[in-house]
C-alpha cells in the first residue's frame, strides 16, 4: 500500500529535513527503495521517501519481498544534517553562530556517545571564534571576513545578503510563496548587488518548481475531491462531523492567511491543495514572473564582476589607464553594478594619490636640485 503526502505547512517541511533519506530496503525483486524507514514489524516495513521537499510517499512493503535492510544510526543521521549546514557563510551578528551552537550542543546532549562527538565539539570551538570576530564589529561575506572599516564601505552589499537570507530562510521552511515575494522585495533593492546573479538563477528555479507542483496538484484535485467526498459517505455521523470541522478549519485558515497577503499587497498569493481558483490564481502569476526573470540576461553581470576583480588587481599594479578601461567596459556590461561604481572612486582616489605623490616628488627633487645650485662654491678670479 502507497500514500502520497503533500506537506503545506512549515512545521510539516521542517520535520522532513531531520528524515533524510539513509535508510534503503533492498527487495528480492532487485528494486532498491531508499527512504526513512518509520515502522518495522514481523508482516511489514514502512517507509517514506521523498519525491520533493514537499511530497512524499508512504510504502508498505511485505517482510515475505524484503532481501536486506540498511540502517543508518540516529547518531550519524543527526551528525550529518548538522555537517550539511555548517558554519554560516555570512554573519553579521552573533544570531546564526548562537542558533548553530545550540544546534551542536542538543547533538551532544542526546548522543554523548557518539564518535562524532569530539568533531562536533570542534565544530563549537570554531563558531565561538568566529562569533567573537562579528561581535567585534567584523563581517563575513561568503566566507571571507572583512574588517570594521571594509564592512562599512560594503554595507550595500551586506545589506543585500542580509535581503538574500531572508529569501533562503523561507525556503528551507518549505515556504515557496512566502520566498518568491521577498525575492521581489530583494529585487527592487539590491538589483546591483554582487549576489544578484545567483539570486536570480535561484528565483527562476523556484518558479519552474512551483509551476511543477500547482500543474501536479491541479492534475489530481478532481480525484482528490472524489476520494474526499468517498471517505466522507462511509464514515460515521460522528467521524463526518470531525471530517467536516477539520475541514472548515483548514478553510478558515487558509482564508486569514489569504487576506493578510493581500493587506501586505504580495504579488505571490499563498494556495490551498483545496482551492483550485487559489492554485490557477497563484499558476497565473507565477508563469508570467518566470517569462519575465527567464529573460534577465546574467551571463553580462557575471562578466562585469569579473572585470571588476581584474581592474581591482590592476589598480594594485599602478596600471591606471587598464583598469579605467575595464571598470569602463564592466558598466557598459551592467550599468547597475555597485561594485564596478565602487571601485570607479577608488581608482579615482588612486589616480589622485598617486598624483599627490608625484608632485611631492617633483617638488622634493626641484627643491634639492636648487640647494645644491646655491651651496656651489664659486672660482677665484685668477690672478
């Protein structure tokens, strides 16, 4: 037997990422079937595997089919989706490292057995460093921290993953709708931001997994619905009326969360498996933002910031007029880039330093050259 399972809630989504699928059941047949084993017992195994992050299937599968059965540790299963996430690659505050190292120590708390508790306790020691750098006013972009004094000359671009984290946050919440509306608020801001790139080939493939899915779900609402209104007339007057009631919840629900994404005047409005005019509604919308994201070129501004880093190395070389000419060129690729502007003032602020410094030169020569005219003794006249 086979249950699908549409997960639409983030409680449902941040469940499914602690089942991650390192259990598999070989069969007699020679399928493999890889998954999270929930239930064992002398007739059956049950597992659940995943088609998606939010659909699953719920399987059945006689003791009398089963070869062998692979199980990883709940140790290990833990240890990884920690090792999965990491430290973070930006920080501006102490929040992410304070959230990551409660995270370790609850893994150490349930399996202080486990080998992998000495690598875990390392993992802590490198968060506490790091967290003292942010603390100290330092920031870290993609890996790489900068100072006080950079941070603040970056600040566009800091805010600009400050924006983009909260893009990931709703995504790994299973929150695609809620994502692609903070993308659009990312967007409007930040459009010339060194993550933009990234951030649009991102949004372009939530959009295509969100048409997927309504596409799917549209598909299935008609059997739905019929398998619906089938439970409904064999069930007991009193398990109707529970039917009924969880029903009109889920309803009102959906309901409150529509109207308050139209007070917040989001384009991306939330669905219900339920509402079909909700999904072709959100289809809609969603298939006309993926025309328009599909057709941002970012082939363009990936070559600008390239040509960014290479006038960033010339202008460390002295090699002015170069690295004009390609900050020059970097705008013309993407007249939006923050960083080609950015680095236009600093080669200005270079080209003027450098001109200073000539000057001083020149004077410092001159001046010598006069003192040493004025100290040379004259000739006697002959006599």
């Amino acid at each position: 037997m086979r249950k699908i399972r549409i997960a639409t809630s983030v409680a449902v989504f941040a469940a499914s990422l602690l089942s991650a699928q390192a259990d598999s059941v070989v069969l007699k047949s020679g399928e493999v079937v890889e998954g999270k084993i929930l239930r064992k017992s002398a007739a059956e195994v049950v597992i659940e595997t995943r088609f998606s992050a939010t659909i699953t299937e719920e399987r059945n599968i006689p003791q009398a089919d089963i070869k062998s059965i692979s199980e990883t540790s709940p140790d290990l299963e833990a240890f990884e989706v920690l090792k999965k996430k990491g430290l973070p690659a930006d920080a501006f505050d102490a929040m992410p490292y304070a959230t990551y190292i409660a995270e370790v120590k609850d893994f150490i708390g349930k399996f202080p057995a486990s080998a992998k508790v000495p690598e875990a306790r390392e993992w802590i020691r490198a968060a506490e460093e790091e967290k003292t750098k942010v603390v100290q006013g330092q920031a870290k972009i993609a890996g790489v921290f900068l100072s006080k004094e950079e941070a603040a000359l970056e600040r566009y671009q800091i805010d600009a993953r400050k924006s983009y984290q909260k893009v990931k946050d709703a995504m790994e919440q299973g929150e695609s709708v809620l994502a692609l509306n903070r993308y659009l608020d990312f967007e409007k801001s930040y459009a010339g931001s060194r993550i933009y790139p990234q951030v649009v080939g991102e949004a372009k493939e939530t959009l295509q997994k969100l048409v997927g899915s309504l596409t799917g779900l549209q598909r299935g609402y008609a059997a739905m619905e019929e398998k619906r209104t089938r439970s409904m007339d064999q069930a007991k007057p009193a398990e109707q009326k529970a039917m009924a009631d969880a029903k009109a919840r889920q309803d009102a629900a959906f309901k409150t969360k529509l109207e308050d994404a139209k007070k917040e005047k989001a384009v991306f409005l939330p669905y219900s498996p339920n509402s079909m005019e909700s999904m072709k509604s959100l289809q809609a919308v969603a298939e006309k933002q993926l025309q328009r994201i599909s057709e941002i070129n970012v082939a363009p501004m990936q070559d600008s910031l390239k040509l960014v880093e290479e006038a960033k190395r010339l202008i460390g070389l002295r090699e002015f007029p170069t690295a004009q000419y390609k900050l020059k060129r970097a705008l013309e690729l993407w007249p939006a880039n923050d960083s080609a502007k950015k680095m236009a003032d600093a080669l200005q602020a270079a080209v003027a330093d450098q001109k200073k410094a000539d000057e001083r030169q020149a004077t410092a020569v001159k001046e010598g050259f006069s003192s040493s005219t004025a100290e040379e003794p004259k000739t006697p006249p002959a006599k």
